[in-house]
C-alpha cells in the first residue's frame, strides 16, 4: 500500500482554510492517514501560484482541491494513492 503526501496550503486569516483543515484531518484520520500543512505567506512562488486559490489540497505534488475541500472526492483520491 502506497502512502500518498497529502499538503494543505493555507494562508494567514483564511476562514475557508480553517474549514479545510478539519475537512483534511477527518478524511485522512478516517484512513489513518497522515497530512502537512504548508503556509503560503512565507513561499513568494507558491503564494504566486496559488494566491486566488486558497486553500488547495495536493496529494502527491498534485493539486486536487480548492476553496472548499469536497471530502468525498478527497476521500476517493486518496484511497486511488493507496492502491498504487
């Protein structure tokens, strides 16, 4: 079983970023999972990149969702990862 990289980036006072890490934290605690979260305020290219995106999920380097987490998707694409 592969274990996927799953990244939250979030930014400084980001109310949709609070909603998105309790929506990571219960889909990857649901399949003991770990998960990181990565500020965007201190990386000037990721900032660039992702500024009107906030917050975005990536597993695997890829990015899969945004602004609002949908917890099924994340779910299905994270047991996707395992299987490889």
């Amino acid at each position: 079983m592969a274990i996927p990289d799953v990244v939250l980036l979030t930014k400084a006072d980001c109310h949709l970023c609070a909603a998105a890490r309790d929506a990571v934290g219960r889909v990857t605690a649901g399949l003991g999972l770990g998960w990181r979260e990565q500020s965007v305020d201190s990386d000037e290219s990721l900032r660039d990149r992702y500024a009107e995106e906030l917050p975005v999920v990536l597993v695997d380097g890829i990015q899969r969702d945004f602004w609002k987490i949908d917890e099924a998707r994340l779910e299905r694409v994270l047991r996707q990862a395992m299987a490889r």
